[in-house]
C-alpha cells in the first residue's frame, strides 16, 4: 500500500512539472524580472548607451547618463568606450566602471541593498587574469577598490564572478585587497561553470545577480543565474538558469586575520548595509584585450514577494513541444546505475533537482557531457535548456 502512495505522490509531483511556468514581468530590455522593483526606488539601467553618441568615458562621468551615477574608478584602464548602440567596451589592465548611485547631482541617491542585477558580456581576447572575466560587486562603497583619492575600507563588496579561467564563485571583500570566496563546492572553493573548459571568447553570456537580507536582516542571501544560450538576444525574457547560491550567516571570513585601520575589526562581519555603488570590472595582461557589455540594469526589489523563477515572459513556450523538444535533447542510459550522458547540438545548460525541488547539480557544456554521477540512488528531474526551450527529464539513479 505505501508502495502505491508513493508512487501516486511521485506521479502527481512529475505531472505538475508540465504546468505553464508563471508569468513574469520584463525590464526595458524585454528580460525577465524575478522580483518586483520596490516602491519609490528608482533603477539603474543603460538604455543611454543606445542614444546614437559614440564617445569614451575615462576617469570622468557620463553626459550622457540621465542619474549621473556613472564613474570610473579603474586602476588601470583605456576607457570605457560607449558604441552610441547598446555596448559599452572595457579594456586596460584593471577597469573599474562604478554605479555611484550616492551622487545627487540630477536625482536623489538610491543606496542599493537588495537588489536584481541583470547584465549581458562577452569577452574580448585570449588573455586576462584567471580571476578577470564577468566580475559584479554590489553593497561597495565609492571610494574603495584602490580609487583614486580613495579608502580601501569603503570597498565592502559581494562579487558575483563568471571568470576567466571556466569557474564560478561568489568574493567577499571587506577592506581593498584582501577577500576570498565561496561556491556551491563551499567555502575556499570554485565550481567548473564551462565543463571544464575557460570561458569563451566572443559569446555573449547573461548574468542576473541577486543580493538580499534574509532572515530579519540577520544574514545575506547571494544567488546567480546564466544566459549561456541566447547569445545576447533574450527572446522569451532569456533563457535563465540557476548557477548557484550562498548565504552568509557570519561563517565567511574575508581575510585570515581581524581588520586593522577600519571601523570594523571583524573578519567574518556581514556586510547587511548598502553603500551605494555596483561596479562592474576585469582584469587583463593585455591593454587591448577587456570586454563588452549591454543591456545592464539594476533594481532595488522587494524580496518579501516571491521570486517568480522560474517564468515565462509570453503565454506559450518550447518547454510544451515535446515531440519537437524530444528530437533535439538526447539522454541515456536511464535509468543508471553510474551517469547519464546529455546530447543537444550546440551549448546548453542543465540543473538537477530532487522531486522536492532541491538543487543538486549544474552545468554548462556544447554538444554533450556526463551527469549524475555523484547522485545518491532515487529519482532526478534534470532540465536542459537548449535555444529552443527547455526539456524536463525524469531520472532514475538506481
């Protein structure tokens, strides 16, 4: 008789997993928000960088940005170089683009705390710093990150990293220059994003970045998600998938020993305030080679609603069209007793889940790749999402 409930139990979870995703709001780039924007705050985004004027910014501020909130704080840089169409290139020896959204010279400041950052980047070039690439801070202060004139105790940062060498992580900073980082692997540790592999050049990759206060104000949850499908053109709100998560619940030292110099002592101390500015940076050997960005946007959210991933930004969506979707994703041996190996021509993405929604692997990877094999025996929904929707896959580990 259990074995029959459980079977029913089972059955019912799977048959919701073929329930329309819920629906979700786009920014003014027709990408999916996962969280409200909150009451009477105001947002950061690039649409000035299609405005039709090519021009470089280089320590100075942008005319062209409506909030004024635009510096470059860069230790060493070219310039940011802004096409007039959507693009804003980096490159230099170590760029610094800050959102300094204290500055109150064309609007009132909007000291960022919990936030949904949303970019798309593409890397310029073989070369560059393992640890350069797509690097995100949120919760910095202006003035930190080796600035000019500046104090290397206003750099409390939480970075989110897509970088160079194919890794992922999450960086905590606390005084310039000393920090370190965390993944899904734990603390110390950095999880292979790219199969193994560097990340590509020339690919346009999104990221969407989201940092909050949890648990009355106690701890801060960090969480990222990738667009490695869409190649710069989020048709459908982007093809977004989990990378992974952290929270700091005071455990993540920052450096090895107690702060010296700054208001703060503590090593391990959350950075539960915000200081005002995002800054978005890499690192390169090489003068001409950096990266590109577009379609940035950052929003103060309202986490006491739901998130609302995963979503759809229209009423229909490939993840319906079986047949079709079937034909493209390929998985076998199923059920396994080891792996199961994952073909769709081209880069995909794919998570596996517990049938109670618990995340348990994820991975980036072109043409194929092997999966599973550190699972424990039961059943898996893996979703792989390929530029032609996403395909749900019941799993048996046996």
């Amino acid at each position: 008789m259990r074995k029959k409930v459980l079977i029913i139990f089972i059955f019912s979870i799977l048959i919701s997993l073929e329930k329309i995703h819920a629906q979700c709001a786009t920014d003014v780039f027709g990408i999916a928000q996962f969280y409200p924007s909150a009451t009477g705050t105001r947002e950061w985004n690039s649409v000035h960088w299609n405005n039709g004027i090519d021009r470089t910014i280089k320590y100075q501020s942008d005319a062209s940005d409506p909030t004024d909130w635009t510096e470059d704080h860069s230790g060493g840089t070219n310039g940011f170089h802004i096409d007039g169409a959507g693009v804003m290139n980096m490159s230099g020896s170590s760029p610094r683009f800050h959102i300094n959204s204290t500055r109150t010279s064309k609007v009132s400041a909007q000291l960022f705390l919990n936030t949904e950052f949303t970019a798309y980047y593409r890397r310029i070039g073989p070369t560059g710093k393992d640890f350069g690439g797509m690097i995100v801070g949120a919760r910095s202060g202006p003035l930190g990150h080796a600035s000019g004139g500046g104090d290397n105790c206003d750099a409390t940062t939480y970075y989110s990293r897509f970088r160079l060498d194919g890794t992922w992580d999450f960086e905590k900073e606390l005084k310039h220059p000393t920090s370190d980082y965390w993944s899904g692997s734990g603390f110390h540790k950095q999880d292979p994003l790219w199969n193994g592999n560097t990340l590509p050049e020339n690919k346009w990759i999104g990221m969407k970045y989201i940092v909050t206060n949890i648990e009355n104000n106690t701890k801060v949850k960090l969480e990222v998600y990738i667009d490695s499908t869409s190649n710069g053109n989020p048709t459908n709100g982007g093809n977004w998938v989990k990378v992974g998560e952290v929270i700091d619940a005071g455990n993540w030292s920052a450096a090895s020993s107690a702060i010296t110099g700054c208001s703060y002592t503590d090593q391990k101390t959350i950075i539960l305030v915000g200081h005002g500015t995002f800054l978005l940076r890499t690192d390169s050997d090489i003068a001409g080679d950096g990266a590109e960005y577009k379609m940035v946007s950052i929003r103060e959210i309202d986490p006491t609603v739901a998130s609302s991933f995963p979503c759809t930004t229209t009423t229909t969506t490939a993840v319906y069209n079986k047949a079709s979707l079937r034909a493209i994703v390929k998985s076998f041996p199923n059920p396994s007793k080891d792996q199961m190996t994952i073909e769709s021509q081209g880069d995909f993405t794919y998570s596996i889940s517990t049938i109670s929604g618990a995340l348990m692997e994820t991975g980036i990877a072109t043409n194929s790749c092997m999966v599973g094999s550190s699972l424990q025996k039961g059943m898996y929904i893996i979703s792989v999402q390929t530029d032609k929707g996403i395909e749900q896959i019941k799993f048996m580990k046996e």
